[in-house]
C-alpha cells in the first residue's frame, strides 16, 4: 500500500510514518515543516508543502497513485484559537477542503482524519462516548467538528468513506527511543513535567487545586502515541475491507489528575519536580475521560500501555536525549 501522511514529520505523523513502515507500506509524507520536523520522517518520501497549495496538491496527487490518506496537519493550541481563529478555520478547515477536493479529482476514496475530544465541549457525563453531545467551546474544536461534518457531505456525494478518531490526551513517545513529543510552544502537561525534571524548564504550573476530584486537580485520560498509531492501524484496514464511514472516541478510559502525573513523574525520574500554583484556567472541565468500547469492539483496539508510568518512562527517555 502507498499511503500519503499529510503532517508527518510531527509529533503523531512521525509515529504514524514509522508503524505503517513497520507494517511494510509504502509512505509519502506532506508537511510544511511550520510545526514538524524533517529528521523526525524516518521512512518513505518527504515532500515539504502545504495542504494550502491547491497546486502542489495536484502535482502529488498526479505523480503518485495513493491508496489512502492520513491526515495530521492540524493547529492544535486552544488558547491560540481563540485569539487568531482566522488560523485555525483557514488551516484545520479549509485547507483540509482542499485536501479532500484532490483526492475527489484523483479518485482516492479513503482517509483517516486525525480529530479531538474537544469537539464536545464540556462533559455533561463522564466517561464519553461518541453519542454525547457536540458542542465544541473554542475554534479549536470547532473547526474539526467542521470537518467531521463536512466528511459526511463527502461521503454522501462523492464516496469518500473516512474514520474520524477523537483523540483525548496523547502522550509518550517511541518505546524504541527513536521519536518523540516536540512542540514549540509547549502545552502538553507530561512533557513540561518532564521539561521540569530535566531542568529545561523552571517549574510546572498547575492551575487550579479546587476542582470536585480527589485531589484537587484536573483529571485527564491519557493514551500512549503507540496505542494511537494502532488505531489508526485498525481503522485504515477497517476502510481497505470496504467498512462505513465512521468515528470512534480514543482514550484508555481511566482518568490520572495533574497531581498523580506529577507524583508518578518524581518517582519515574527520581527528581523532585518544582511545582506553582495558578488560578484555573477557563474553559478547563473538572474530569475528562473517554469512553472508548466502540473502537474496541468495532476496530479490535486493545491499548498495550495502558499505565501512566509506561507513557511517563517512554516520554521521559526521549526527554533526557533532548537535553
């Protein structure tokens, strides 16, 4: 299989690009490199472009016969969202529009769609399930709830059948130490734990000690990059073997607080880790936790690690390379 991994030389594209090798598919990887990094494309093709360019598109999409499409290439900074959202509906939304509008042209008819918890907002029941209410608080959700929609209207018209995968929390890194969580800035908690840890960083912020939880502390559901990549796995099969269109929540369905993921971090790393307090931050929902029983039974996903010290050990071993 030849499949095109549009945002692959970031942190999930990188990981993707490097199963599917495993798997013995032929990559092509679409990225601009204004988030991603070049060395981190381990295998296949790199082709240093934007989704925007309606013209690059269709030159790749004319040189190269694909049999699917991974899409990764998304903003994903919620507070950023809500201050430029001319970004993030121009790149999450419209040049996805272009994306999909070539692979019309080409006849490429399957595509997986790299997608958020944040398209239901705040919970009104925990765990969720793909059945809860959408309902999306910023840009940053809006605009892929915009291209779930718009996935719908180009099945029904044009055949595409897609499988949309509502990622809560991704965190670690290759257990093989080859890849691993860079952004700049950044806003993933276990990281700038880490960061804290290694040094690289003064302290951790943690922003509200008062939320209905047994601590305090927010609580979030965590899913290993690996155990991401096997989704994707599974449901690029799903649609090779003619399944629907469809969309599937992924998360381990157990929640860990900000305070245990520090606490299990100490014990990880053996350092104290410096820790500040900070006002809540809006918008921040007390627990999330997915409920993800349809990927398992529908797409056959078992997570292989599962445990909050695997993701932290894994996440922590690419930390001390980069410092």
């Amino acid at each position: 299989m030849n499949i095109l991994v549009v945002g692959g030389a970031g942190y999930i594209g990188s990981h993707m690009v490097k199963w599917l090798a495993r798997q013995k598919c032929q990559t092509t990887t679409l990225d601009d490199l204004s988030t991603g990094f070049a060395e981190a494309v381990l295998h296949g093709e790199l082709i240093i472009a934007s989704i925007e360019n309606a013209v690059a598109l269709d030159q790749l999409f004319s040189s190269h016969k694909f049999d699917a499409v991974m899409h990764f290439a998304s903003f994903i900074q919620v507070g950023e969202s809500v201050n430029e959202p001319a970004k993030y509906y121009r790149n999450n939304f419209s040049n996805t529009q272009n994306l999909l509008d070539i692979m019309v042209r080409h006849g490429v008819k399957r595509f997986i769609f790299s997608s958020t918890a944040a398209v239901f907002g705040e919970p009104t029941y925990i765990p969720i399930d793909e059945k809860h209410m959408l309902n999306p608080l910023n840009p940053y959700g809006r605009s892929k709830l915009m291209v779930e929609q718009m996935l719908e209207d180009y099945d029904y018209a044009y055949g595409i059948k897609s499988i949309s995968l509502r990622y809560f929390n991704a965190a670690g890194a290759d257990p093989e130490g080859e890849l691993g969580e860079r952004h700049d800035p950044e806003t993933h908690l276990i990281p700038l734990v880490l960061q804290a840890a290694s040094g690289r960083r003064g302290a951790i912020t943690v922003f509200g000690n008062d939320y209905d939880t047994p601590d305090g502390t927010c609580i979030r559901d965590y899913i290993h990059i690996q155990d991401l990549c096997a989704a994707h796995w599974l449901g690029l099969k799903q649609l090779l073997s003619g399944a629907s269109s469809a969309r599937y929540n992924l998360g381990n369905g157990n929640g860990f607080s900000v305070r245990e993921v520090i606490e299990t971090a100490e014990r990880t790393t053996r350092r104290k880790i410096p820790v500040s307090s900070g006002v809540r931050r809006p918008g921040d929902p007390a627990r999330l936790v997915a409920d993800s029983s349809l990927a398992r039974k529908i797409l056959g996903w078992i997570p292989q690690y599962a445990d909050l010290e695997t993701i932290i050990r894994h996440a922590w071993e690419w930390e001390q390379k980069r410092g």
